[in-house]
C-alpha cells in the first residue's frame, strides 16, 4: 500500500463472441508500486496486451470490461466518464505502442503529432514553449531534432519506436505501459529502445507496466514480475526471485525454455497448446500441461496468494504447504 | 479441402446473408421475367409504329397507352426492356472477355506487355466513355443496329474489370497457392481450375457486373442523345423519343416514365449486386447496415 | 514535389489530349473510302438552306486541308496544328458561326454547373460518409444511408427527367429550361444571377443527389478500414479529442484514395452533367452537342469532344499536383521504385 500508484483488482475482460464468452483477462490483481518497473510476461493469447488495453479503457467492442477496479491517483478508471478517461490518457496513464510502425500518423509531421498530444490537455500553451518541449523530448529519447520536421515514413523502426517514447512522456505522466515495445524490431535496435527506455525511467522516476513475452528481456529490465497464463496471473514476485527460485510450475517452464549459450542440447518446449478461452479447462487453468498436475488441480480454481512477502502465486502445490 | 471447396461452401452459406445481393438479383431477375413473359403475353409486333392510335392515354385496350407514332406502349417497354437487357449483357460479357484477356495478360507476364497494357487502360480512363462513343456513333449514326450498338459500348466497358483482373492475377502470382499446389501433387490443369479460378471467380464476377454497368450507362448515354439503333424501340431511345415529341409538356407521363421506371429498377438492381459482391470481397464491410 | 514528377504528370497530360485528338482524326476517317464528312457538309447545308456557292468554298477549304489527296500525315499535321489554336472550323448546324464562338459560349455555363455540383456532392458527401462510419455520430445519418444509396445507382440523366417532372412541371416551383429566363437582358447585377441561380438548381440537385450517395458510400467504406488502423488506437491511447482523432487522423488519411476516386470518375462524370443540361435545355456544351449530332455536325461534336477531353485531362493534371501535398509518402514511393 506505500507509495502504490496503480492498483488493479479484479479486472475482468471478456469479449462477446458469436460462439460464446470469451475471457481474455479473468480476474486480475496486482498493483504497481512509484517509480516502479512491473514486467507482464505470457505467451501469446495470455491476455496480457488486452490487460494492457483494458488499463487505458481503450477496448472495443466486442469485447467489454465486466468488472473490476483500476485505480490510479483516486480514480477508478473503469467507472469514470468518457471525457475523463481521455484527460487522464497520456497525462497521467500513457501507452507505448507495440506496432510503432503504423502507430503514427503517416500524413502529419512528427513534430505536430507530439505537440497534438499536448495541446488537447492542456490550454493555452504558447507555440514557442510547444516547440521547446518537443526538442526536449527528442533530445531525451537520443533523436535529432531535424526529425520534428519529418514524417513518420522517412524514419526508421527504432526511430519511430523512439518517437511514440517522446510522446508518451511528453506530459510526465505516471505511469508508462510499453505494450512489447521492441517485438517488431531486430535485436540491435532492440537494445537501443530498451537502453533509451532504462535511461528515461531512471531520469523521471516514472512507473513502467512493460508487456512481453521475452522473459530474457524482463529480467534485464524489470523489478518485479507477473506471469499470466489463460486471462489469470498465476504468479507475481521480483524477479529475481522469480528466476532463481520460480514458484509455479508454468513460470519454471518458462524460465527453462530459452536456449543458453553454455549448454547445447534439444529445443525445450513446454508440451501442448495455449487453451482456447472460449472453454477453458476447469478448475486451474495450466492443468492439462502442468508437469506436476494432482487430482486437485482439475477441480478447484487456485487463488492467488502471498506466500511470502511480495511472493503471490496461484497454485495449489503451495496451498497444501500453508495447510 | 481445397480452395474450391471451401469457396464454393463459404459462398453459399453466406449468399443467404447478403441482402444486398440477393436484392440485386432478384431485381435483375424480375426484368428479365418481365421481359420472358410480357413477351408471350403481349405481341411483340404491337411495339411497331401504327399499331394503333397516337397520342392515346393508357385505357384497357393499351395498358399503357400509344405515343405519337402509334406504337403500343406496353409492348414497346416489354421489348424494350429485353432489348436493353441484352445489350447491357452481351455487352458486358464481351467487355469481360476483353478484360480477362488483357488482365491476364498483363498480370502474369508483367514486363514490356503490361506497360503498354496499363498503359493505354489509364489513358482510356482518363478520356470520358461518352465523348469518343459520341464521336463513334455520330458516324454512322443512320446505321446503329443493335449488333453494333453492343460492340460500340462492349469498346469501352472493359477498362475498370481489367484493371481489377490485372490486380487480381499478380497477387495470385505472388501469394503461394501456385507453389503449394504443386508440392502437393495437383498437376496444372487441376492447380488452374481447383486454385486460381476460384479465387478469381468473386472478381470475375464483379468485373461482368461492372462491364454490363457501364455498358447500359454509355446505351441510355448515347441514346439520350439519340444516338442508338433507329428503328428499335429500347428503352433509352423511347425516352429520346418521348423528349423529342414533348411528351412531358403534352401531359403524356406514360410514355416516358415508365421505361425510366425501368431503367432506374436496372442501375439499382446492378448496383446493389456489385455492393453486395463488395461485401463477400472485403469481409469489413459487412458489418455496417 | 520533385521537377521530374510534374515533369512525369504533364508528359502524362498531352499523352491524353495528343491520343484523344488523335482517336477523334482517325475515326471519320477508316469510315469509308469517300469522305464522309464532306458529303455531310453539302447535304446538312443544303438542307439548311444556304448558298452553294459558299458551301463549295467551304468544301474547297476543307479539302485543301483535309482533302484525300493529300498523304496522311500531312492532313495529320494540319488537324493537330489547328488544334493547338483550339481551331476547329465552321459549325455547319449554326453556319455561318465558328466551332470556337459556339463552344465559347456554352463552356462557362457548364463549367458552372458541372463544377459546383461536383464540389458540393464531394464535399458533403464525404462529410457525411466519414460521419457514417464514426460511431459517435448522430443516429439518423444511419437512416438516411439506403435512401441515398439507392439514388447513387440512377444515372444523373434520369434523375434530372424526374426532378423536372417533379418541381418544374407540376408543381412549377423551377423552370423547364434555359440558362435564364428569355427576355432578360444578361447583366451583372443581382436579379440576373438570381435567375440564373433559379435555372440551375434543378439540373444541378440531380447531380448533386446522385453525387453524394456514391461519395458517400465510398468514403464510409474507406473510413470504415482506416479506423481499423493502428494510428487511430494510438491516437486514443494519447488521449486525444474525439474530433480530432476524426479528422486529422482518420478523414485525412481516408481522404487520399477518395481523392484519387474523384480524378478516375471524372470522366463519367462530366459526361453524366453532359446529359443532364440536355433534359433541361441548358445552354452549356450538352445542348450544344444534342443540336451536333441531330444536325449531322461533325466539326462541332469534335469540337465539343475534344473540348470535354481537355478539360477532363487538366483537371486530372491539377489533381495529380495536389495529391501529393495530401501525401507525403507519393514522392517518397516512386522515388524508390
């Protein structure tokens, strides 16, 4: 609860198919602390750009928020109106897209399409303090300021990814969701966007939410980590610990996948498919592929819990240990 | 199951959800059938000049009343209606056949071939259909018979459906079906009727619509202007008739608002079968009205 | 916007007037072995009464400059020369006035008319179709779409029948014909434009009401795929107005292909208007080309015909320039290639 700035409880996004609910994001809670950086990791079809979304209320139909609690600074950023919700994008909540390459405006220059930002927050900004600010900024992310003038096709992917930073720290907001900020990008650019990312988060102090399923990537940038699996966050710790010391049996698997450069030996997969969240399997989730699956596990839904300090896992294998 | 499979089961699950389709056709159906039978009922000579008295108001004996040569207009809509019916058709047809041709052509070969192809299909676009038909059927505007009529119009009715056909061909050609057919055993003629066909045939489709589209619209075009066959009573030159006799001053709404009935049932007709093939095309579009 | 893409857009521009002009030479010409258009000439001045002798004299013209015994090309060279002076010769349907004096006189009245109601029916119909698509927007624009769909199929030529039936004949609201009323004497004051705003209303809401339907319909197409886009999603996450986000982001940029659109459509366009001033008399270039063909008056139908032609390619011209100031990456593309 100390110096917390974003606190989720219970989020739950479902989308409404013609073949039925589908529960993208099935009760979620965790909270982010300031100046904090928080890693959401998960394969693909976990739910975790959707929570990503759901945060900034920009999902659409449809699929719907069902319920839950996001709060940030006071507000419930479920229950607030719709003109609300946009003071409260990029001002105090900001997004860092993971497609940057179509993320900007292709017929507007750069320098306008971050000054826009701005000027629909704030009134009365004099040009000149508008100009300023962008120079700042692209000064801050390690661009040029030849670039205010370009458009978005005469630059690069990092470059671009650079630009969607600028603008979402344009307004010093509170927290930053970087929705897999590096994925369209090879690894040398990757590098720099996340050096840039580093550097930035450590100048302004600002909270980053950073969505991925690279979990190599998370441990070099993250403080602490949520796994999710299904719509359900099955684990959340630092991350160190979550590496050393991984608690349930999904986030062991995941851990262990990536090839090392020491060992050769065969690709490591976790066996089976991602299940389909129109059915998911009962009771947990993971069941069907975990590796240490007791008769438990088929019927009752596991609840997250904290095991240890700052340690919440949702698994039975730990709920036995507490009985 | 193959391309053709899944096409052939897609489409017709989801013609029944069209509406705008099956409107369109069902509106181009009723003319025909109106032409099929209104021909077996009413005498096609009755549409001939002298077939009874002008100047008559619609009455029991003349449904829809003479015009001021005498023919009777009921059975000049009927054959009218046929007439422009197969000019549209035969003419879209032959500007489809053109289109295919150069569209392929011009797809599969690219090069030198489909410079010059594209090349004269956008200048050709350019130059309004009107004015060169204009220039064309002026010449021999005493001789118009509806063969000639249907080849003059056919000539510049193919431009747009090749363009899309040319469009069509090279992504075909780029995409993988060709290769993967082949891997999988299917030998040419098969890969040509299983693969490629199918996934031509929603463009085929709409490149017939639109060629029969801009036919009638440069047939009604030029026989505004009085320039169609002379002696053959289609829809458009019963309007030009009905223009040039007043009949709209003379009070004699029967004779020139029903083939304009006609003519309007027929563009919507077309119109909402080519939106109605839009839809299958780009699946996005469907879900608005 | 590069020297080489105007250069690339101009060269583009005389192709068409050079192949339009070119068809419109040749034509008459693979008709038969006589000339026709000299027979033409004696038996439509015949007919209309006048003299022999001048009618020999223009045959006379007409033959040193076009005559068979002269080579082709040469006849060519002469045609396209003429041309460039916009020279088109005699008109024999109004003898003896000149092709250029008629056509002189028609062009502003449908310049007028054609360009008004294409600047309204692009504009609104675009508004409106965007509108259509945004899904803020007010409910009864839905209620209008199969309204205005099913008029954007009737070619504008029959829709001017009804209007005039309509509004002119019955209920005598508009005029049946003309460019203004007959008696008044042209002027520039007031009551006279009125008048003429008066006789064009007609003709120009059949355009307009055909226009607006297609626009329409193809910019909610076009809207309807952009806002699918992942620069609108980014636009919202930045927070930014809702009006805003509609136009600067997703009307501007569904704003190019219909752009493109108007430039590929003109010509059937312009032919549609062509139409319509005939249903109402107007005394702009489709009248004139209706008293052409009946009068058997080639000189002035290729008159008309080219006229029409060039001002279809400069308009198309003028749009190429603008594109790229809509956008930016056209340059960047073809430069590229």
């Amino acid at each position: 609860m100390k110096d917390e700035v974003l606190r989720v409880i219970n989020l739950r996004v479902y989308y409404h198919t013609s073949l039925g609910q589908l529960k993208a994001v099935d009760g979620v809670t965790f909270s982010i602390n300031s100046g904090e950086r928080f890693g959401l990791v998960g394969e693909s079809g976990s739910g975790k750009s959707t929570l990503a979304f759901a945060l900034m209320r920009l999902i659409k139909p449809p699929g719907y928020i069902e319920g839950g609690e996001v709060l940030l600074d006071g507000l419930d950023l479920v229950k607030i109106s719709d003109d609300e919700i946009r003071n409260v994008r990029l001002a105090k909540i900001a997004l860092v897209p993971q497609g940057a390459m179509n993320s900007l405006n292709p017929v507007i220059r750069i320098k306008d399409q971050i000054i826009d930002g701005m000027v629909d927050h704030v009134e009365d900004i004099p040009r000149n303090t508008l100009e300023k600010r962008v120079h700042d900024l692209l000064e801050r992310v390690g661009l040029k300021h030849e670039v205010s003038h370009k458009f978005p096709h005469e630059l690069s992917g990092g470059m671009k990814q650079r630009v969607c930073l600028a603008i979402a720290i344009s307004l010093n907001p509170k927290v930053i969701i970087a929705d897999e900020p590096t994925s369209a990008l090879d690894v040398v650019v990757q590098r720099q966007v996340m050096l840039t990312l580093d550097q930035m988060q450590k100048d302004l102090g600002v909270s980053v939410l950073l969505v991925g399923h690279d979990i190599g990537l998370m441990a070099q940038f993250v403080d602490r980590v949520g796994v999710m699996y299904a719509g359900k966050l099955v684990e959340v710790d630092s991350v160190k610990e979550a590496l050393k010391e991984p608690l349930h049996p999904y986030t062991k698997l995941l851990i262990t996948c990536p090839p090392s450069l020491e060992e050769k030996g065969e690709f490591k997969g976790i066996p089976g498919l991602p299940p389909l969240l129109l059915n998911p399997p009962s009771g947990c989730v993971f069941h069907p592929r975990c590796p240490q699956v007791m008769s438990r596990c088929c019927a009752e839904v596991p609840i997250l819990n904290e095991i240890s300090p700052g340690r919440f896992v949702a698994c039975h294998l730990y709920n036995e240990v507490k009985i | 199951m193959n391309t053709f499979e899944k096409n052939w089961k897609g489409a017709t699950a989801y013609f029944r959800n069209n509406p705008k389709l099956i409107a369109g056709v069902s509106i181009i159906l009723a003319l025909v059938l109106f032409w099929l039978i209104g021909s077996l009922i009413v005498s096609p000579a009755r549409a001939q000049p002298i077939s009874g008295l002008p100047d008559q108001p619609p009455s029991l004996k003349y449904l829809l009343g003479t015009d001021s040569n005498g023919r009777d207009l009921l059975a000049v809509i009927i054959v009218g209606t046929g007439l422009t019916l197969r000019i549209g058709f035969l003419a879209g047809a032959i500007g489809l056949g053109i289109a295919i041709a150069l569209g392929f052509l011009s797809g599969y070969y690219g090069g030198f071939l489909d410079t010059i192809i594209r090349g004269v299909v956008d200048v050709l676009l350019t130059i309004p259909a009107l004015a060169v038909l204009v220039v064309i059927a002026a010449m021999i505007s005493g001789v118009i018979t509806l063969n000639l009529m249907i080849i003059i119009v056919a000539s510049l009715s193919w431009m747009l459906p090749t363009r899309t056909i040319r469009a069509q061909v090279l992504t075909m050609r780029e995409k993988a079906y060709i290769p993967m057919a082949k891997i999988s055993g299917m030998n040419n003629i098969e890969i040509i009727i299983k693969e490629l066909i199918p996934n031509l045939l929603p463009y085929l489709a709409a490149g017939f619509v639109g060629a029969t589209s801009a036919a009638v619209l440069a047939t009604i075009g030029l026989e505004a202007l009085g320039l169609g066959p002379q002696s053959l009573p289609t829809l458009g030159m019963t309007i030009f008739w009905a223009v040039s006799f007043s009949a709209m001053l003379r009070g004699m709404w029967w004779w020139w608002l029903p083939p304009v009935i006609i003519i309007a049932a027929l563009f919507v007709g077309l119109f909402l079968l080519t939106a109605g093939l839009d839809e299958i095309a780009n699946p996005k579009l469907r879900r608005v009205v | 916007m590069t020297f080489v893409y105007v250069l690339k857009r101009f060269g583009y521009f005389i192709l068409v007037v050079f192949a339009a002009a070119t068809l419109i030479f040749l034509l008459p010409r693979l008709a038969t072995e006589r000339n026709p258009i000299v027979q033409r000439m004696g038996q439509t001045a015949a007919a209309a009464g006048v003299l022999s002798e001048g009618v020999q004299e223009m045959q006379k013209a007409w033959e040193a400059k076009f005559g068979l015994d002269q080579p082709l090309w040469k006849q060519y060279l002469h045609y396209i020369r003429d041309l460039a002076t916009l020279e088109f010769g005699y008109s024999l349907a109004y003898y003896p006035a000149k092709v250029k004096d008629q056509i002189t006189n028609a062009l502003p009245w449908t310049i007028g008319l054609f360009g008004t109601a294409t600047l309204i029916s692009f504009v609104f119909g675009s508004l409106g179709g965007a509108l259509l698509a945004w899904p803020k927007a007010p409910r009864f624009l839905q209620y209008l779409l199969p309204f205005v769909l099913t008029l954007s199929a009737v070619p504008y030529y029959l829709l001017g029948l009804v209007l005039l039936f309509l509004f002119a004949f019955t209920t005598g609201i508009f005029p049946l014909s003309g460019g203004y009323s007959i008696g008044i004497v042209p002027s520039l004051s007031l009551p006279f434009i009125l008048d003429i705003l008066h006789h064009s209303i007609l003709p120009g809401l059949a355009m307009v009401l055909a226009g607006i339907g297609f626009w329409s319909l193809q910019m909610r197409g076009l809207m309807v795929m952009g806002l699918e886009e992942n620069y609108i999603t980014f636009a919202e996450a930045k927070g930014l107005k809702g009006i805003r986000v509609l136009f600067r982001y997703a009307i501007r940029n569904a704003l190019l292909p219909q752009v493109t659109s108007l430039a590929i459509t003109l010509g059937q366009m312009i032919s549609g208007a062509i139409l319509v001033e005939v249903v109402f008399g107007y005394p702009g270039l489709g009248t004139l080309l209706l008293k052409a063909v009946s009068g058997f008056d080639y000189n002035l139908i290729s008159g008309i015909v080219f006229i029409i032609i060039l001002i279809i390619a400069m308009t198309t011209f003028l749009l190429d320039l603008i594109y790229p100031l809509l956008d930016p990456r056209i340059i960047y593309r073809r430069e590229t290639r």
